[in-house]
C-alpha cells in the first residue's frame, strides 16, 4: 500500500487490518509508516514499513522483491501515493508538472508493473488505484490541470490494466473520491472550502474511513465480479 502513513493510505491500511489481512505501509516518511505499522499489528496482523519512492523503478522493484521475500505473496495493491498541485496552466512549472506525473501515474504504472507478475503467476490478484473526481471532471476540486491530467491517466491505466489481468485471475479498480477530509485540502480558505461542499449533492466533506470502506469491499470478495470499475466516492459530485 503506497503513500500509506498518513490519510486515506493510513485509513485503508488499518481498516484493511481489521478485516485481516497484513499489510505492507510503503511511504517515503519512513517514520510515520513505522507508527501506521504499529498500530496495525495491535489488531493482531502482521505489518511492516517500507521506505519507497514511487517515482523510483530502483526504489520500487526493491520493496516489492522485500515483500515478497517476507509474505511469498502479494494479493492486494492499493495504489494510493499522490500529490496535489494547483495554479491555472500557465503557472505550472515543468519541475511540477513532471513531479506531479512522476508520482501520481509514473508511480501507479512502476508499482503495477513490479508486482503484476507475480499476481499473474497466483491467478489471482487485486489491484485497486485512487483516483480523483477530478480525473472525471478536468480538475475543479483542485483546480489543476496537471493533477486532473494525472488522475485522468489513472481512470484510463485502470481500464487498461483490467483487461490485461482479467484472464489471469487479477482484478483492477478505481476509487475516486471528491473532496476527502485530509491534510491536502487542510490550505484551503473557508471561502474555498464551502464553495466546493456546496457543489456537492450530501453538502459535505467526505471522510477517509469512507474511502477505505470502498477499497476493502473492492478488495474482498463480494466484488468478485467487478473488474474496471471506477468506484465514485464523491457526495453524488459526478452522476454518470
């Protein structure tokens, strides 16, 4: 589970802990993902902390060959580290539009590619990526064209992905969820913030541990049938 120590990564880790499995914290704030860790061996399963970059082919393939060596096999992925940036287009710097692609699509790409394999090779697998409502909807949440763009490549990787690892056993699925009560949105003036919530059907903020219950129940198997879904985790924002 990448960028897990804190967030929606945190809040799938442990739910995903209480409904027991063990799990894998991968972040680059080491010290955190060692605290998530923790506290996900209280409800009795095996955890363990890893340092990753996700942008990094090295750094990647490095953490999945420790998991591997540790638990002999990996059945759920959860693609979940990201970062946000904002600005009209004409602000974004290459550095941060390549920082933002490196991590958000470079990184769900690395990390399915390294562990794809040895799903393949079980017959069964779960994948499960977090997008954004703004892949769907060219930003407006964030209101950043590199991020919407990023989040965009999620939804369609997912789709394509999903076909690829259907005959093998290996199912593929998206979260995206809308404004989500994390640190991301913690800069946004008042003003801001209820303007977004006013867009929203619920006319609320979503929480975390109500993304983490989407990703368990895509996880489990009472979505055994479902394959290339991207799961809307938004307050009603977006009605396809």
């Amino acid at each position: 589970m990448t960028g897990a120590s804190r967030g929606i990564g945190r809040a799938i880790a442990l739910k995903m802990a209480e409904q027991g499995a063990d799990v894998v914290i991968c972040d680059i704030d080491l010290e955190n993902a060692k605290a998530v860790a923790r506290e996900a061996e209280t409800v009795g399963r095996q955890s363990e902390a890893v340092r990753a970059d996700v942008s990094s082919e090295r750094e990647v393939d490095e953490m999945v060959g420790r998991v591997l060596g540790r638990f002999g096999r990996i059945d759920i992925l959860v693609n979940n580290a990201g970062v946000v940036s904002t600005g009209p287009v004409n602000e974004i710097t290459m550095e941060v539009w390549q920082r933002t692609l490196a991590i958000n699509l470079t990184g769900v790409f690395l990390c399915t590619r390294a562990i794809f394999p040895a799903m393949k090779k079980q017959g069964d697998g779960r994948i499960i990526n977090i997008a954004s409502a703004a892949g769907k909807r060219g930003g407006g949440m964030h209101g950043s064209s590199c991020y919407a763009a990023t989040k965009g490549g999620v939804i369609a990787f997912t789709k394509a992905i999903a076909r690829e690892g259907g005959p093998h056993g290996v199912r593929v699925n998206a979260i995206a969820p809308a404004l989500i009560e994390t640190e991301m949105i913690a800069s946004l003036t008042p003003e801001r913030r209820e303007k977004l919530v006013e867009s929203i059907p619920l006319r609320r903020v979503g929480k975390v541990e109500e993304v983490a219950a989407a990703a368990c129940f895509l996880a489990s198997d009472a979505s055994s049938f479902m394959t290339g879904e991207i799961m809307d985790v938004d307050g009603g924002l977006i009605m396809d």
